[in-house]
C-alpha cells in the first residue's frame, strides 16, 4: 500500500469533515512512522543501509567479543555500542524513524 492509500485510508476512517481537521491532522502524524521504509542492510566487512537522500547507517562488531556499535556516516555523536547486532541495527532504525519524524514535526534532528 503507498503512503498516499495510508493517509487516504486514515481520512476515511475519520469521515473527513472540516470540523475535525485537527483530529485528522493528528491521525496522520500518527500513522507516519509505520510509513517510514525500514533501513535495508548490505552485507560486508561492514553492514551498511543506505539512505535515499545520501549518507549510510553503519553496523559492524566491536568490543567486547559479541557486542556490535551503530553510526550515521558523518554524525559521530550518533555512534553507540549495543549488545548484539540485532540491537545495533534496531537502534539505527530508530534514529533513522526519529530523525524522520522530527522532519515532520519542524523540529532538530536527534
């Protein structure tokens, strides 16, 4: 489904009507980040996502023996260590997902 059909699909729920435009503003901001595409990782020597609009998520294995670290190429206060991969590869979706949505809500990157 495109994220026009989303946004359609929530006006219809809401029956649109310009007494609720504020209701409906606030169901769409809410149904954004399920419409946030999910980071897709390369594998090599590093893992890496790329990012339609340039820069990449990086994920590789670190210190200590298991634990992987996450950065946006570019943005060294963005690196942190995590336990595991899949921790690391969630925690640079959800930066991704904020950075996102504070886009839309006029407000700094995180």
């Amino acid at each position: 489904m495109s994220t026009r059909d989303k946004i359609s699909q929530v006006a219809r729920s809401l029956r649109y009507s310009s007494n609720n435009s504020d209701q409906l503003a606030d169901a769409i901001l809410a149904a954004l980040p399920d419409m946030i595409a999910p980071l897709v990782w390369d594998k090599g020597i590093v893992d890496w996502a790329g990012l339609n609009q340039g820069g990449r998520y990086v994920a590789c294995s670190t210190f200590p023996e298991g634990a992987w670290a996450w950065w946006l190429d570019g943005d060294d206060e963005s690196r942190d260590v995590c336990e595991s991969e899949q921790a690391a590869k969630a925690a640079a979706s959800a930066h991704h997902n904020a950075s996102i949505m504070a886009a839309f809500n006029g407000e700094a990157e995180t």
